[in-house]
C-alpha cells in the first residue's frame, strides 16, 4: 500500500512527532510509506516553549518533506494537489488540536478529489485539554473528510462520536515508546543525574496546568515527615513558572524536589526514567498519555489520576494504582502505599507481561484490519 503521512515530525519534538517516527518505522516493514510534515507549525508568537526543534543527535530522524505552512491557505491548496496527483492509496493524518483542522480538512478535500485516496484520521485528541471556542467546529470540517479513525482510548471515542456519530473508528491502545532506547541500571542512571537519594518518583513532561502539578506538589508537602523521598520534575514549562515556584516556596518542599526545567533531550529520557522507582500522572484531565507508554518501556510503575484513559492502561494495583483526581491526600496516600508495601518489583513483572498488547506490530495490524473492513 502507498501510504502519506500528513503529521508533526522529526525535526519537530515532542511526543506527537516521537509518535510518527515510531509509526513510520513500523509501516515501512510493509509499506510505501512517505511523511509531509510542516516548515511552520506554529507560529513563533504563540508557541510557549523555548523551541519547536530537536536539537543535537535524536533517534527520532525520519525522512519527511517539509513544506506544510499551517496558517497560509494557498500553501493547503498547493499541499492538496501535490498529493491528490501523486495518489496514495491512504492518507494518514495525526490529529490532536483544533489549530490545524482548516489547514488539514482542507487539504484532505483537494485530495478526495482523485477518487483513490482514502483518508484515515489518527485522532491523539478530539478536543484539547484546554477548551477553546470554535473548536468543535473546526474540527468537524476536517471530519467531513475523513473516512476512518484510529482513537487511542474510550474518553477520545466518545468524544469522536458527540462530533461525527456515524464515524467508522477503532480503538487501539497506544503502543509503548521505545524511542528513547532501553532502561539503564538504577544506580547508573542516579550517578549521571547526581542523585544520591534512595526514593525517588518522577514527574515527566511539558508543564502546563491541566497536568496537576501543584496537586503532586502538596502530596509531596504532607509526605514530609512520613517518607524520605524524591521528586525529579523534568520538563519545560508551558505555564506560569512564577505560579509554581511559588508553590514550591510556600509549601516548603525545596528539600525533596529536583527541578529540570528546561528541555529534556531525547537522549537523556532514559537516566530520568530509569533513575525513578515510580511515574506520577496528577492530571486534572487527559486523554491518554504518551508518558505512560514511556514508563512502560522502561518497566516503571505509574500512579495517575483516573481521568481519561489511563485506567484503560494503568491495571490498577497490578501495574502501579489509579486514584481520585485533584486530591493530593489519596495520591500521597497512594505513593505512601507503594513504599510501605514494597510494590516496585511486584509492579515490574506485571508489567513486563502486558507490555505485549502494547506493540507497534499490533497497532499497524488494527489499523490494516479497520481500513479492510
């Protein structure tokens, strides 16, 4: 099958375009497979991070053609064509914000046209975790002209079909990220970070509100006195850092945290991961979440808000436990519980006996069974 991927990709970072590399790899085993991606994603006045780049050696190259412009509508018309003449028998487009519905669904309209293309929708999000006016509506422009839909969970299902109620779609887990390469030895991984801590649990990410940060920050705060422990914070932050800093000054927790606040270079992924006995996902809402499937790869355990999917991936108290969102008491109870009862190796083997439903062999294999239906 000759395959174009319209989607964020190398040399653009972060986990979307992680995810494309990984998902290239996989269908290349089979397929034509071919990736147009853009030359301006965002525009830089509204982008929040420091950049949009990978920077240095990233196991994330792909081949992609760089020519997508996101706010520039004749560039959507010249994309249409240039793919509706070449005529793939699919076009796969990642989606995962509103932002980008009018440059996709116009692009996918001109591409219909040559009565071959079918057009699959690889939907990461159907509505972002940070509501705007509007975006139902765009996104049920590029809806329109979508034949198929890959969702990676319930919650994003659901909310699919609130927009298009007859949209043929599938759900399928997300596969686990091995991009970042294979864990390190515990305490190899704590000497390259200069840890020398014995506890220590992992917060992973763009920091942006809706992830419930300042929540794991008060659980931290009542665990003071019960547990000596550690709490890396690694990633950039896409919210107020003066908010945070704050918090982190009042509640008097300079002591247990290690912030790494800038970007965390793919290269380096693997001591962060590999240093924690466990992940803490204190989300006030989500979809699913690539971080989980990082944990995953490096056989960690993860505690998480139940919001979304992550109960659909985190087996609860057999993979690491689920607790109540926006409480910091149950989530500094449950990380109390996972050191009193010595969970982590019990939690590894578990893990390493689902990591299986989680292969990027299985999830093209869905996506080949929903198209053939």
């Amino acid at each position: 099958m000759k395959i174009t991927i319209l989607s964020t990709a190398f040399p653009y970072r972060g986990g979307i375009s992680n995810f494309t590399s990984l998902l290239y790899a996989e269908l290349m085993k089979k397929h034509d497979v071919s990736v147009i991606t853009f030359k301006r994603q965002y525009p830089s006045l509204f982008f929040p991070g420091s950049s949009q780049f990978e920077e240095g050696d990233t196991p994330g190259r792909i081949p992609s053609s760089q020519i997508v412009d996101s706010i520039n509508p004749f560039n959507w018309i010249s994309i249409g064509r240039r793919i509706k003449s070449d005529q793939p028998d699919l076009l796969l487009l990642t989606y995962f914000l509103p932002f980008f519905a009018p440059c996709f669904g116009t692009i996918t309209k001109i591409v219909k046209k040559n009565k071959k293309t079918i057009v699959l929708a690889l939907c990461h999000n159907i509505i972002p975790h940070e509501k705007k006016t509007g975006d139902n509506l765009l996104t049920g422009y590029l809806f329109k002209t979508v034949d198929y839909f890959i969702v990676l969970s319930k919650k994003v299902q659901a909310d699919l079909l609130r927009i298009k109620p007859d949209a043929k779609n599938k759900i399928l887990p997300h596969p686990v990220y091995s991009i970042f390469g294979a864990p390190v030895e515990k305490k190899v991984a704590k000497k390259h970070l200069d840890i020398i801590d014995e506890n220590v649990i992992l917060f992973f990410g763009f920091i942006r509100d809706y992830k419930g940060l300042d929540i794991l920050f008060e659980a931290i705060s009542s665990l003071k006195n019960k547990i000596k422990l550690k709490l890396i914070v690694a990633g950039e932050f896409y919210s107020n850092e003066t908010t945070y800093k704050s918090l982190i000054k009042s509640l008097g927790i300079e002591e247990q945290l290690m912030l790494r606040t800038d970007y965390i270079p793919s290269s380096e992924v693997k001591y962060y991961f590999s240093a924690a006995d466990a992940v803490i996902l204190p989300y006030r809402n989500a979809t699913q979440s690539g971080i989980v499937q990082i944990a995953m790869n490096f056989r960690k355990p993860v505690i998480a808000a139940n919001v979304g999917g992550l109960g659909e991936v985190i087996s609860d108290n057999n993979t690491g436990y689920i607790v109540e969102k926006e409480n910091p008491d149950t989530l500094a109870e449950a990380i109390e519980k996972f050191y009193i009862e010595k969970k982590e190796k019990e939690f590894i083997n578990k893990i390493e006996k689902e990591i299986e439903k989680y292969s990027w062999n299985s999830f093209v294999r869905g996506m080949e069974e929903l198209i053939k239906e």
